[in-house]
C-alpha cells in the first residue's frame, strides 16, 4: 500500500499508511454568526475528530462576546432562522438538541441525558480557542447535523429551560450523510 493522504469531499481527511487503512478522520466545519435574519459571515472554525476518548471539537471562532457559551449538536444541518412563538428564531431550523434515544433530559456531557450535549466553551475578549470532548459522541453522530453556539452558558439541567442557554448565535454545518 502507498503512503500518502487523501482529501475527500474538501473536509474529511482520511490518512492511509503503509500498515493499515483510515486510521483518523477530520472534519472541518465553518461556524456563521446567527441573527434574525438568517445566516451571516462566517466567525470561524470548528474541527472535529474521533478518537478512543470520544468526539473532540477543536473551536476557534471570533466576534463572540466574553463568558461562558452553551455548545450543542442539534438534530438537523440546517442553521436558518425559523419562526417560534411568532418570531424569528435565529439557528431555529436546526431543531432541538440531538437525541436519537428521546432522554429528553439535559444532563450534560458526561450525564445520562441526550447525546447533544458538549461542554460549555469560554470566550475572552478574542474569542474562542479551545478543544473540549464529548465522550458519548462517535464522528457519525453528528455528521450531517449542526453545531451551535449559544449566548450565555449552560448548567446542563432542565431548570431553566435548556440549562440556562439563551438564544442561538453562531452555527455550521458538519458535512456527511
């Protein structure tokens, strides 16, 4: 076998070696600011990959105000706005927080609710720059679903709604089925 990389679909990088086949994949996933409106501009990157630990989320993003940020993979790869409660949503049409066994708890990362729970990032005044893990997760998890951002942090409890996370800021899609 001939040693090498192989780029596939602009995003997932599978490295082949002279002993073996995928031995890690990565996804890269562009993060867009939210608003009423819809999509915007582009704030950054979220880099994704798999090992024996689980999904880990390499987050590099700017234009996100200082403090703590709740994280989540959300059911749908859609970040456009939707309508609730009769008003624009930004992020809205990504559907709740990813939940393929219907917990319909928040619990956390490491707690027994939903899989959508990732843990809370932290802004400084330039952003964010960080890699957190999610160890339930598998890559195939969240392949073709969307990751977000929220305004203010997360206590990963059902009290107040969705951990205390508030709306919608920033979001992208992660490529795959």
């Amino acid at each position: 076998m001939k040693k090498g990389t192989q780029v596939l679909s602009g995003a997932a990088v599978i490295l082949t070696v002279a002993t073996g086949v995928a031995v890690a994949q990565q996804l890269t996933v562009a993060i867009n600011h939210l608003s009423a409106d819809g999509v915007g501009e582009k704030i950054g990157t979220v880099t994704i990959t798999e090992d024996s630990k689980g999904v880990a989320f390499k987050v590099a993003v700017s234009g996100i105000a200082a403090g703590k940020h709740g994280f989540h993979v959300h059911e749908k790869g859609d970040c456009s706005a939707a309508v609730k409660d009769n008003k624009p949503e930004p992020g809205g049409a990504a559907g709740g927080h990813y939940d393929p066994e219907a917990k319909k708890s928040h619990q956390g990362p490491q707690g027994a609710g939903h899989k959508g729970d990732l843990p809370v990032l932290t802004a400084d005044t330039t952003g964010i720059n960080e890699t957190v893990v999610a160890p339930k997760l598998k890559l195939s998890d969240v392949m073709g679903r969307a990751l977000v951002i929220h305004q203010g942090g997360d206590n990963y409890s059902d009290n107040p709604e969705n951990g205390g996370g508030q709306g919608r800021i920033a979001c992208g899609i992660v490529p795959g089925s």
